[in-house]
C-alpha cells in the first residue's frame, strides 16, 4: 500500500533507470504502421479515418502556411491521449501527471508559435499586445497585462493537463480506499461506493481524451494567431 496519496505520481525506476522513458516509449508500439495496400484491416480503417478526421478538424481555421504543423499536432495527440489512457490501466504510471514533461511539450512549441508571429508578421503580432480602441491612459497597462498573458500560456498549458489528471488519479484512489475499507464493515455503502468508482472510471476516460485534445488545440490557437 502508498505511503501516501502522491506516492502514486512518483516515477518509478528499476536499477537505477527511471521508467518514465519506457512508458513514453510505449505508445508508438500501440499504433500499427500503415502500409501501401489498396485495403486494410479494420483497425488500421478506424486508426486512419480518426487521424484524418482530426488533423482536418484542428487545421480547418488556419492558414495554408500552417497546416505544415499537421503532422506535430496530430502526432502530439496521439501520444498525449495514449499516455493518459494508459495511465488509468491498474499498476501503471502516467508521465502526463509530470509538470516538467508537460512544460517540455508545452514551452518549445508555445515559443515556436510566437517566434513564427515575430519573422512572418511582426507587426500583427505585436499588435495582439494592444486591443484597437484603447483609451491613451490604459496603453501602457494593457501592454503589460497582455504582455503577462502571453507569457503565461505555456505555464496554462502544461499546469492545466497536470492539474486535471492527478485530481482525478486521487480522486480515483480515494474512493477506492473507502470502498475497500468500507467493505467489511458496511457492505452496502462499499457496493454504492463502488459504483460511484466505476462511473467516475468512465469520466476519467473523457477527461483523458478531452485533455490532449484541449492541449493540441491552444497550441493550434496560439499558431493561428501568427499565421
């Protein structure tokens, strides 16, 4: 049993090696490669159709200059939304409940956008800094408050799939300590319990779907913004 709660998040290591690179690894042996065959198999039909389906949904309002993000964003989320359901198996770990791996993902591709905005339009993109219209005495507030959003996405980005995933991961062991506990004592309330656990399964599923897709697309935002 934990020690603690947060014991939970811990990255695991085995002789000194630290787990966390094999369950990053293991989503890409999860997804079959495609191949040059007039037809697939079912899966290989669903795991396309998705793909295509996505990267036409998230690309739709930008400009053609960005759609050669395509292939970042939608490989992005399918390692996201991999590693967050595979977090949920039972003695599993979830490298997306990490702050630090979300903020590797979330900086670089935050600071590209914005870097993209600077060399390709410079003046549309300093020009978000300061709504059209505004008094002359707010000018030099609104820059700095604009100024201070701007640098607070990637922290958003990375705290926000953090956040939504170890609350759930502890709500989810809460429950499942009061339902053990509960068992011999009150065997009624465990069983209530206990289903209160399984629906809230099937949330967590949601949520670590909605999550990745949430994280792609302010990324996709953010770009559509400084194409």
């Amino acid at each position: 049993m934990n020690l603690s709660f947060f014991d939970q998040f811990l990255s695991p290591s085995l002789l000194g090696i630290p787990l966390i690179a094999m369950a990053i690894t293991l989503p890409w042996l999860l997804f079959p490669t495609p191949t040059h065959r007039w037809l697939n198999n079912r899966l290989m039909t669903l795991q396309t159709w998705f793909i295509n389906r996505f990267a036409f949904q998230l690309m739709q309002p930008i400009n053609l200059s960005g759609h050669k993000w395509t292939m970042l964003f939608t490989a992005l989320m399918l390692f996201l939304i991999s590693m967050n359901l595979l977090g949920l198996l039972p003695y599993t770990f979830t490298p997306t409940t990490q702050l630090s791996l979300n903020m590797a993902f979330a900086l670089p591709l935050w600071l590209m956008t914005v870097l993209i905005g600077m060399l390709n339009q410079p003046t549309i993109a300093l020009g978000h800094l300061l709504p059209e219209g505004t008094p002359t005495p707010l000018i030099p507030i609104l820059i700095i408050i604009e100024t201070i959003s701007l640098f607070i996405r990637p922290l958003a980005l990375g705290v926000r799939l953090t956040a939504n995933l170890t609350a759930g991961h502890l709500l989810m062991q809460l429950i499942a300590t009061a339902a053990f506990v509960l068992i011999t004592m009150m065997p009624t309330v465990a069983l209530l319990t206990s289903m209160i656990l399984f629906l809230l399964t099937i949330l967590e599923v949601a949520v670590a779907m909605i999550q990745a897709y949430v994280f792609v697309l302010l990324l996709s935002l953010y770009l559509q913004e400084n194409v």
